[in-house]
C-alpha cells in the first residue's frame, strides 16, 4: 500500500506541474520502429539512450528475456498489430548479457510459487490438464542462441509480412554496448 500511494502522491504532483508535455506524442512511432526487449530494471533507461530512441520513437515491448515463446502469444500479437495498425517498418529483438532467464530453475520457481501459497494440488492439476510449466517457465542457456531463435520465431510467422526487417542484438547492461547478431535487411537463411 505505502509503495502505491507513493506513486500516486508521484503522479498528482507530476501531472499538476504539467510535466507531461515533454513527451506529448500520438500513438505512431517516429522511428517506424517495434522494438522487443527485455524488461530487466536496468534497461528502463539505459535501452533507450542507448539505441538513441526517445519518448514516441518506438514502440517497446517488454517481457522477460526479449522472448517470443509462443507464435499465437501477446508479445506476437502485439508486434503484428505494431506493423499492421501503428506503422512499424522493422524490429529490433534486444536481449542483454547477463540476464536472469540465462538457465533459470523452472523447479526453484515451483517451488517459491508453493513456500507463497500455491498448493501442490494446484501445481499437480495443472500439469494433469496438459501444461508443460517446466517448459513454460524454463529460460535459456545462451542469449546468443535465444535471440536468433526469438527472430526466426517472429519473421517465420504466417502474418508477418516478408518486408519487415527483423533484427536481433544484445545489449551490455552497464555500458549500453549493442552487439548486432541478426542484420534483419540480410536476406533470411
């Protein structure tokens, strides 16, 4: 509760002294840019200043590890309707080094959602119904690789149009370093 009020507090202030205007925009990115990324605290400012993107440049979706894991999912259905109904002409997959989806413990999740209050029998119903949770919270060992994978999954997509350049970097989460792994204006392999 005391983290919420704050926020508001925040937020009547800010919206009293007007401090808004500085990023008034419209909902089409400048930039013709869908940018993916991961939603790690240390890329909220650094991605941006880093990529030299400002507020209305990009639309930026954030997840965690930059991933597409699903081709019927929201993080695919929200890029779609970035190319199709906000004007986005490319995308950028940009994952980060040391991310904390790198070999997570899909057990260790498990079992920190039961000491929360999950029950066991909860867990067990769900696996029953078909529900891969090991595959589904199961991170990555190499962001290289899930970079490449995540752009494969998104320009192999029945509904992506062959013209968008897709993209695929990797940011250093201190220095703001981009390594470029996938030249999305190459043709595919």
């Amino acid at each position: 509760m005391g983290l919420l009020n704050s926020l508001l507090e925040h937020n009547r202030a800010f919206v009293e002294a007007r401090e808004y205007e500085q990023f008034e925009t419209d909902k089409f990115p400048d930039k013709n840019l869908a940018v993916l990324a991961c939603m790690d605290a240390r890329l909220v400012e650094l991605l941006p200043k880093a990529m030299g993107l400002k507020n209305g440049d990009a639309k930026l979706i954030k997840n965690a590890g930059a991933l597409v894991t699903h081709q019927w999912g929201s993080v695919m259905r929200s890029l779609l309707v970035a190319v199709y109904e906000l004007r986005a002409e490319e995308i950028c997959v940009v994952a980060h080094h040391d991310c904390g989806m790198r070999a997570i413990d899909p057990n260790r999740i498990l079992a920190s959602a039961q000491e929360r209050g999950v029950s066991a029998e909860t867990i067990a119903t769900l696996r029953g119904a078909g529900i891969d949770l090991d595959g589904w919270l199961k991170g990555f060992d190499n962001v290289q690789d899930s970079v490449r994978h995540t752009v494969a999954t998104i320009r192999s997509h029945p509904l992506m149009p062959k013209d968008i350049p897709v993209h695929g970097l990797v940011i250093h989460p201190a220095t703001g370093q981009l390594d470029l792994l996938v030249d999305g204006y190459q043709p595919q392999a």
